[in-house]
C-alpha cells in the first residue's frame, strides 16, 4: 500500500529511484561502439582515451551515474534550441545530411574512426552581411557557468582541447574550411560563439593518435599514461584512475 502519510523526502526518493533504475536500464541496453569516436580523440589522455575505446570496466563507483546522464539529454534538447535561434536569425543551418536524411557523419580509417557532427552552416538569409565564413561546421555543446566562462575566456583549444579537437576531425573529414562552436550557459542561457579555423597539422595528428590508439589495441598494450602522477585533476577525475595507477 501506498503510504499518503511519507515524507516528501521519502517520496522523492522513491519517485527518483525508479527513474533513475529505468535511465540505468536503457543505457545498458544500448550497443556499445565498436569504433574510436571524434568526440573523444582530442581528450588529454591516450591511455584513457583506450580504455573507454577498449570498453573496460570503470572503477568502483565511476562511470555515468543517472544524473550525468540526464545532463547529456539537456545537451541534446538545448542543441535543438540552438538550432531553432540560429534558423530564426537568418543562417541556413543543416543538422541532417540531405543525401542521406541522417546526422552528419564521417568514417575513416577503416571505419574504425567515425565521427557525427552536429550540423552544417551552409547560407545566409538575414539581414546585413554573413557575421560569419561559409560554410562552415556547426558544433553546440550546453556548458555549465564554470566551463562556459572558461571558453568564452580562453577560446576553444585551451579551455576545451577535446571538443578543439572534434571540431578539427569534422573540419578535416568534411572538408570544411571552419567551424563555429556554439556554447549554451546552462545556468543564465547566454550564448557564446566561436570561429574556429580548420588546422590541417591538427587534424593529422589525431589521425595518428587514433591509428597508435587501435595499434595498441589490438595488441592488448596499454599506451604509456598522458599525466606525470595521479594527483592531477585529469587523473582524480578519471573513471579508470584507480587501476591506471594501481
């Protein structure tokens, strides 16, 4: 029998905990990768970078627990925001390839390299002149304050290296030659955008990461460790620090 008479404290918790049993449930049910994805490529780890390709188990207690997970759905909807303001302001913008009626998407490599992008500027119908080169790749993340004042402040390849780094991989695949990095502050809805120039040099060198990444691999050999000791806030935040450094 229901208890009417339970704390809101309790009913909450009873409410989040089948909600957050279900999200569990689903994300296990999802088909895990069987590629190297650009999202994370330009991560400051290569060992890292192997384990999550590599699928092994996170540490105790690490990994995405149901709140994240609600975190990356609020990127989504907030990347469907973006496009809708973008539209409205005068840009063409094109999440879906109209070849394929699918999200923007590259293979290299194989196919052992793949990559979705978020979508493409292609033309400008508003007022004025473009504000911008095209075309040009569209990227949107939604950031928390802390992480977007950082990249308002510091631009895209020192604050975010790993999203730097997608954005060169769909440059490169693509054969575009810019990008604009929209960024959504989660906590005042301010936007921020950024022009970032295709980097040839940049865009090899991740090619050659993810080819030492899938040698590696294959050879069951773990490459060496991207930080010097674990006290690193890479490490510590890492969900295989533990038996990284064990």
């Amino acid at each position: 029998m229901i208890d009417l008479n339970g704390t809101s404290t309790a009913l909450c918790d009873r409410i989040n905990d089948r909600i957050d049993r279900a999200m569990l449930a689903a994300r296990n049910a999802e088909k895990p990768r069987d590629y190297l994805g650009a999202s994370i490529l330009g991560g400051s780890c290569e060992r890292a970078i192997q384990y999550q390709h590599m699928l092994v188990p996170t540490d105790p207690g690490k990994g995405f627990p149901p709140r994240v997970l609600r975190c990356f759905d609020r990127g989504r909807w907030a990347e469907d925001y973006a496009i809708a303001l973008l539209k409205a302001s005068g840009f063409v913008l094109l999440d879906h390839d109209p070849d394929t009626r699918e999200q923007w998407a590259f293979e290299t490599l194989g196919g052992r390299v793949k990559g979705h992008a978020d979508g493409a500027l292609v033309m400008w119908r508003g007022d004025g002149p473009v504000p911008v080169p095209l075309p040009a790749v569209w990227e949107c993340k939604c950031l928390n304050n802390k992480s977007w004042s950082k990249s308002k402040k510091d631009k895209l390849r020192v604050a975010h290296p790993r999203y730097f780094g997608q954005m060169q991989l769909y440059m490169g695949e693509m054969r575009l030659p810019q990008g604009l990095f929209t960024s959504l502050n989660a906590d005042t809805m301010e936007m921020h955008h950024e022009l970032v120039p295709y980097e040839p040099d940049a865009h090899q060198a991740l090619l050659a990461r993810a080819s030492r990444i899938l040698l590696a691999s294959d050879a069951g050999e773990m490459l060496p460790r991207g930080m010097a000791d674990a006290s690193r806030w890479e490490c510590k935040y890492c969900d295989w620090s533990e038996q990284c450094w064990a």
